[in-house]
C-alpha cells in the first residue's frame, strides 16, 4: 500500500513538473507567433509558480493520510516569510529546520 502511494506522488509530481517545463518552454518556441498581452505574460508566469506551490502545501500539511505535525507546519510557515522577504537560501533552509526541531523537542 505504501509503495502505491509513493508511486502514486512521485507520477503526479513528474507531471507537474512536465506540465511546468512545457508551459515555460512555450514561451520561447512561440515568441514571435503569438502575441500575448502583458496581463497574460503575468498570468502564465504565476501559474507554473502556483502549481509547484500547490505541490508543496499538500505535501507540507499532510503526511500520508494525516495532517501533519504542528512544528512542520510552522517550519514551513517560517521558511514561507523567509522567502516573501528574499533572504538567502541557507538561512531560509536552516532557520525552518531549527525552528521544526526546536518545536519537536519542547513538545
């Protein structure tokens, strides 16, 4: 059963993934044959970002059939700020795991 669900994830991830690369790469194979307006540059842009984050929310907030635990929901939170306010890489990475670990061990 489980290793169904993990195929299961890693099909669906593959495809989104997919479906992002070939909706990005569009726009460069058809520049100069398809005038798009501004709004809808803006529109395509944000639906590869939306997609990837959709991903990422589900596997955040549930662990198999579960919710998952409260200190990986907010590690995930705080790593979310981190990156609203563009700090680096590493810090965002390691301020929502000390943060995830520091929930865990105080409950």
């Amino acid at each position: 059963m489980m290793m169904e669900h993990s195929w299961l994830m890693m099909s669906g991830i593959l495809i989104l993934a997919i479906g992002t690369y070939l909706m990005r790469a569009s726009g460069a194979l058809l520049k100069g044959r398809v005038n798009l307006t501004e709004q809808n540059k803006a529109l395509f842009s944000a639906a590869a970002i939306v997609i990837l984050f959709s991903v990422a929310m589900t596997a955040t907030v549930f662990s198999g059939d579960e919710l998952s635990d409260f200190p990986k929901i907010i590690g995930v939170v705080v790593a979310g700020i981190l990156t609203w306010y563009r700090k680096p890489f590493i810090v965002i990475v390691l301020s929502a795991a000390l943060m995830t670990a520091a929930l865990r061990w105080l409950f």
